[in-house]
C-alpha cells in the first residue's frame, strides 16, 4: 500500500465517522431509519447525476451492482435496527469493528487477495483494539438485542466490502461503478423503507434534508476514496484501515459531543493506532 493510498484511506475513515455525527444530531426527532432514508435519497440523487459522466454497464457489471446495492441497504437496515438497541459507543464499534476480521477471512477464502504475515497482524491488532472499545456491553446490563443486529451489520459491511472492491475492478470505470451502486442503493431502500414503515419516513423537513445532503456528500466522498484505493491495494487491508473511523468517532465524541474518556477507550484507541502504524510498517 503506497503513502498516497495509506493518507486517502485515513482521510475517508474520518469521513466515515462526520457522517455518522451527522444521522446522529441530523433531522431533529426523526428516527434513525429516516436518518439514514434522507441520506439514501440523496446519495442517489449524487449517483443519478454521475452517470452523465459514465458509460452505460456492460452485461458483466449488473450482478456486481445489484449485489453492492442490496447490501447496502441491507447494511443500512441492520445499523437502523441495531441503533434502535444501544447506543453509538456500543454499536458502531462491534459493527464496524468485527467486519475487518470477516472481511480477512473471506478474501483469504476466495483468494482474492495474498496477505503476508506481518499484514495479518497488523489487521488483528487493529481489530483487537476495535473490540476493546465495544467490550462491557453485557457486562453493563445493556440491551443484548443489539449484540446480534450489531453483528448482522458486520455481516453486510463484509459483504459489500468485498462487492465493491471486486466490483470496481470488473466493472474497469470508477465513476460508473459508484454512479449505479448509489443510484441502485437509493431506490432499494426508499421501496425498502416505504414497505416496513409506509410514507411517515418521507416526510422530512428542511433542515432535516439539509443535514442528510451533508452526511450524503461525505459518505459518498469515504465510499469512493475506499472503493478507488480498493482497486490500488488488498482489499482485506483496505477494509480494515478504513475501521480507524471508529478512532475518530471516539475523539469527535469526546470533544463535541462531551463523552466520557475512560481508561478503557484510551487504551483501546491506542491499540487502533499501534495496528495502524503495524499496517503501514508491513506494507
């Protein structure tokens, strides 16, 4: 992994985490699920107006584009339900920080990709710390409910990791590869949506739809940085590095949303660094 693709990873993990600031102060007494609809919408909206720039996809490319898109929105429906039985220093972090391991075993199990010795440590040293910053959760009475949907997000973060870097790469055009994906991922989880809760979600006010445009242009900006540097280095790597969001979202916690900083946390942050620095090394 070059030092231009190590920077353009790091940079999409803190956008990673803005966004998820942003559903989380976004469309004032909205649920989540409306949230992330708003953000949805207008990420496919951003995906519609890309495609005058891309050709139309070959035959070859649609499985790949209905997939991304069905775990997308697959994705999105597990963080909503997931979110809706704990809170954020609990969830994102067991979400977001069990997919890197999955997502390693996977692509060793497809072979899509070598990693050497020192490259897998350095991704499970950098789960390790992940982990560590969502552990307690049983152990502090919270609701277990969230353990199993938190878990199934991690699932589908697996599963359009390894979409999308495939993906892009069959596919040949980055900018048709997320123009479809996005537009695709909008108009699955609008009818998604509209079939479990009807048109209540959609009806969202204007600050509202703001904050959602907002958290859409830097999800798009973290999800075409991953899927590019996917095409550029192993995609196992790739997806774990992009895990170092959750080190952001704990300091944006911490110093805008006034969050306890525990022991743990420091200690848990230090290991996300410490297989940061590994992975950089065994590049």
């Amino acid at each position: 992994m070059s030092l231009g693709v190590f920077l353009a990873v790091l940079g999409a993990a803190f956008l990673h985490a803005a966004w998820n600031g942003l559903i989380r102060t976004g469309n004032p007494g909205g649920s989540r699920l409306q949230n992330l609809l708003v953000m949805a919408l207008v990420q496919g909206a951003i995906g519609l107006a890309m495609l005058a720039f891309a050709p139309f996809p070959p035959a070859r490319v649609w499985p790949w584009l209905i997939a991304a898109a069905a775990l997308h929105t697959a994705y999105k429906l597990c963080l909503s339900a997931a979110y809706d039985h704990g809170d954020l220093s609990r969830v994102y972090p067991l979400a977001r920080g069990s997919a890197p391991l999955m997502v390693l075993a996977a692509s060793a199990l497809v072979g899509a990709d070598h990693l050497t010795a020192g490259e897998v440590a350095a991704v499970l040293v950098l789960v390790a710390g992940i982990m560590a910053m969502a552990g307690g959760a049983i152990r502090a009475g919270e609701n277990r409910r969230l353990i199993p949907w938190a878990l199934a997000t991690a699932v589908m973060t697996t599963g359009y990791t390894l979409v999308d870097g495939l993906g892009a790469r069959a596919a040949g055009h980055l900018t048709m590869f997320l123009g479809w994906t996005f537009a695709l991922d909008g108009l699955f989880f609008g009818l998604a949506v509209a079939a479990l809760r009807g048109t209540a979600p959609f009806r969202v006010s204007p600050a509202g739809w703001g904050r959602g445009a907002l958290a859409a242009a830097a999800s798009l900006g973290a999800y075409g940085v991953v899927v590019w540097a996917m095409t550029q280095a192993p995609i196992a790597l790739v997806g774990a590095l992009r895990e170092c969001s959750i080190l952001f979202a704990m300091l944006i916690g911490w110093r805008l949303f006034h969050e306890p900083m525990g022991r743990d946390k420091a200690v848990a942050g230090g290991l996300i660094l410490a297989g940061v620095a590994l992975m950089r090394v065994a590049a």
